[in-house]
C-alpha cells in the first residue's frame, strides 16, 4: 500500500489550517483510494500544537489520531516542550525526525510539507 505522509513544519496560519484541513480530507478518502495516511509535525508547528490561539488545529490533529491517523510529533521537541506524556496521552506518537524521514524514504513515501 503506498503511503501518503503529510509534513506540518510552518507555524503560520495558512499552513497550519491547510496541512491539517488537507489531512482530514485525505483521511475521508484513503480507504477509497488505497493509501496510508500519516501526518509528521515538526518544528515550529509542533510548538503551536501548546498555543492556545491554536487549538483548532490541535483539535484537527486530535481528531485525526482518534480516527486511526497515525499522527506523530518529534519525540525531541516534545521532550524539550515537556509535553511529550501529554502528546502521548492525547494520541500522538512520538519518534524523532531523523528516524521519521529515513523511515519514509524507505517505505518510498509521498511526502507533502506545509
């Protein structure tokens, strides 16, 4: 099955509400269309999911780990944020981003960056 990873970097709010939105959108369809869906937030977006100006796009990323998305957050920056046992708590699964995108260069991957 291929897998379609969307990567959520920039703490703006076009790519914040896109890459989320987008990702819920694939999830409607992935069944349908035969591909896995995996969301990787890094960096500054990470760090807005802890911004409470921010909580639809948490909210979106939350929503999306209770439907069976597998949403992960780098295991580092959630340690450094102390928020990695929240993350957890709330679904996310942590993994650091070097061992993310050697991952998704061997499964041969799509990856989308917002």
């Amino acid at each position: 099955m291929k897998k379609v990873v969307i990567h959520i970097f920039h703490d703006d709010v076009s790519s914040l509400g896109t890459g989320s939105h987008v990702s819920e959108r694939i999830r409607q369809v992935k069944d349908a269309q035969g591909v896995a869906l995996e969301v990787y937030v890094f960096g500054p977006a990470e760090k807005a999911l802890a911004d409470p100006a921010r909580s639809e796009y948490r909210d979106t990323l939350v929503s999306l780990a209770k439907n069976g998305v597998s949403v992960h957050v780098c295991r580092s920056i959630a340690e450094d944020m102390g928020k990695a046992d929240e993350f957890t708590q709330i679904g996310f699964t942590l993994e650091y981003a070097r061992d993310a995108f050697v991952r998704y260069a061997l499964e041969g991957a799509t990856v989308v960056s917002f």
